[in-house]
C-alpha cells in the first residue's frame, strides 16, 4: 500500500487522498486521511465495452 511505499512522509496533514490499486481484473479504492483508513473498497470489477 502507499504506506509500504513511503510517500505517506510527504503528504499534507488534513488532506483527504484516494490510492487506487489496479491489477489483475480487478480495482481497489482506499481512502485516508491524517494516516486513517476513511473508506475501503475491495474487488471492484471493471467492465470496458468498446
């Protein structure tokens, strides 16, 4: 996760930000704020008609 990675050091404090996981057919969504999990979403299929 974006903590794993390091970059969670240079975020700004009271900001709310969205790390998006996309891999292997599916998407995850995970939103935070000053170092909390606010909302997560596991295995959101994404479906592409063109």
């Amino acid at each position: 996760m974006i903590y794993e990675n390091h970059i969670a050091e240079n975020l700004e404090p009271g900001v709310a930000y969205l790390y998006v996981d996309v891999g292997g057919g599916s998407t995850e969504l995970t939103l935070f704020k000053e170092g909390k999990t606010i909302f997560r979403a596991h295995s959101i299929l994404a479906l592409f008609v063109c």
